[in-house]
C-alpha cells in the first residue's frame, strides 16, 4: 500500500440563500486557496474527483458545470461520484493506490436552496415502498431518535448537551452557520419541532463546497511540513429500508471504524446531522471520554450537502497539521438514518 496523506483543505459555506454563488463561483477561490497551501498549480494534479448530486441540482450532469473551476485547457482526469464527497476522496486515494497517480484534488459542493431539501432527500429512499409516503428527512430521524428514548438508548438531555457543545465549539469555526453559546437547559427550552427532535436538534441547511488535496509519499512533504497520513480508510452500508435494521444501532459505521482501525484516535470529527446520531456515532466507534469530539462544531454547525463529510475530514486533518491531534478520526455519513458510513483515520509524523 501507498502512504498517501491529506496535505490541503479549504471550504466556503453560504449562510445566506439568497444571492448564493453558483458551484463555480464557489469552487474557483477554493482551488486557488489550496494551490496557495501547497504551492502546487493545476498541472500538479494528476487526478480530480467530485462528489455532488444531480437531484439536488435539478438537472441531468450538473457536475460537468462545475469542471469549468477547473479550467478547459489542458485537459484533465477527472471523475464523480453521486454521493458526499468523502466518498470522492476514496475514489481518488484507490486511484493514487494505483500508482497511475501521485496528486488528487477532491471536491464537492450542493446548492440545498434549489429546492426543498427534506422532500429532495425523499429521493433516495426505496422507490417502491417508501418514496411513495414522501417521508422527510427530519421526520425520520425523529422516528430514529424517539425510538432511542423508548429503549433507554439516551434521552433529550444528552440530546440537547450534544447541541450545546457544537454551538460552542462552532465560535472558533468561521465558516459555522449557527454558533453561539447555549446551554442545556436552553436547547431544552426550545419548542418541539419534529417530536422529539428541536430545531436545534437538526442540521441548518446550507449551501457550500469544500475541497482536499492528496498526496502519496515524497510529493506529500513538498506540500506540508506536517501532512495527515491516511493510515486506515474504509466505508460499509446498512439495509436501505428502515424496518430490516435496528435504527439505533449503526453496525456500518462500527465496522468501517475498526476497518479503519479507529481504536486509539484522540480526536473524530463525526458527521451527525442530528444530535442524537453523534451519539450512536459515538458508541459504533468506541470513541472514549478523553476523544475530543467535533471541535469544528461539527454538522450542527454547518451541514452543507455533498461536502459535509469531506469537511470532517478535512477539519480532523487540520487538527494534525497544527499538532493538536497525532491520530484523527474524520467520519462521513450518507443515505436515511446513518444507513452508509465512511471512516478515515490520520496520523502525523
């Protein structure tokens, strides 16, 4: 196997819908931010891979607009995924496995304000029996969260002290959209928004896009004076259909954890765009007390489609990069209910 490392991250999010950038407009600062970080140009990538989704967008290979950011000449080798583009950067780290490559530079971007984000994500379900029913996103993760309650799983105030340290973590992250100190008794305070679920509870829909540059061995210290080793990285899923699985358990997430070889990690960034997933997240990956938990704020932050789940590890990775972590944990998460997960696990040197 190859060592390859994450030597450059950079993300835009949107707290705004209205006068949104476009997916380029986002991305073109991006890129140029990274070739800054690493001091690289375009001609030094040898792959590009995207992770965004034509649904969201509303129309048939929305992503080919995106491949504009890049540039028209000279061509490039580039792919996509229709998923976060977490999965993206495991396309592109198989593809340095290879060897036909030693760069990658990986993206993704969603603009939820082209349409409704709770009836889009209705899309993914089985079309036969459920898409039918229209069930949002929020009402099944209510579903999720009371069956939890109901078996003693955890209850609304570890809820709600999940939601309380995201706020307050998410003061030190610029690009958060909902920040700001809030205490238990205040999240609790809150109306009912999708029994037993608060606002606060959810994710804040939003746009963004976010990118990471890989890099395999010696091209990764040219880079980084300090680059995040990827020493494990796997993705398992669960049963699409929400009866043929425990909702409260994530068996997918547990076992990309220890594929990943997660045991040990003194920092995940988990991907929970509801605060009593984190806590499933939590126990799947035998993360200890003394893990240090979504400094970033996490998803409860800031939750843009198609590039959240690059964001954690991307934010994981940075925590490597400043010395504040030897071995992090960046998680993604995909699909109704934490049905797919992906694990990466860093380490600095």
């Amino acid at each position: 196997m190859r060592d390859v490392a994450v030597v450059g991250f950079a993300q835009r999010q949107m707290k705004e819908f209205e006068g949104s950038p476009t997916c380029v407009e986002l991305l073109v600062p991006i890129f140029a931010e990274l070739f800054e970080q690493t001091g690289w140009t375009k001609d030094d990538i040898g792959f590009w891979c995207s992770g965004s989704s034509d649904y969201l967008a509303g129309r048939s290979f929305s992503f080919v607009t995106a491949v504009d950011a890049i540039g028209a000449l000279p061509p490039v080798m580039e792919s996509h995924v229709e998923m976060d583009a977490a999965w993206a950067l495991y396309e592109a780290w198989i593809k340095i496995q290879t060897g036909e490559v030693d760069t990658a530079l990986v993206y993704g971007f969603g603009k939820a304000s082209a349409g409704v984000l709770r009836r889009t994500l209705a899309l993914q379900l089985d079309p036969y029996t459920m898409t039918p029913l229209w069930p949002d996103t929020v009402s099944i993760a209510g579903m999720q969260a009371r069956l939890g309650i109901e078996h003693g799983r955890w209850d609304a105030r570890a809820m709600a002290a999940v939601v309380a340290h995201s706020r307050t973590s998410s003061l030190d992250n610029e690009y958060a959209v909902l920040k700001g100190a809030m205490s238990v008794d205040d999240v609790l305070a809150e109306e009912l928004y999708a029994d037993p679920l608060r606002r606060s509870d959810c994710a804040p829909v939003n746009d963004g896009a976010a990118a990471i540059v890989l890099a395999a061995s010696e091209r990764a210290g040219e880079a980084s004076t300090r680059p995040a080793w990827i020493t494990g990285i796997e993705h398992r899923v669960d049963p699409l259909h929400l009866g043929a699985r425990d909702l409260t358990r994530s068996p997918s997430a547990a076992a990309a954890g220890k594929a990943a070889g997660s045991a040990g990690v003194d920092l995940a960034e988990l991907h929970a765009p509801f605060s009593h997933q984190e806590l499933i997240l939590r126990e799947e990956l035998g993360l200890s007390e003394n893990t240090r938990i979504n400094p970033s704020g996490g998803a409860l932050g800031a939750n843009p489609m198609f590039s959240a789940g690059l964001i954690r590890i991307g934010e994981a990775a940075k925590r490597i990069w400043a010395g504040e972590s030897d071995k992090a944990l960046g998680h993604a998460t995909s699909g109704p209910a934490l049905q797919q997960n992906l694990v990466c696990v860093m380490e600095g040197r």
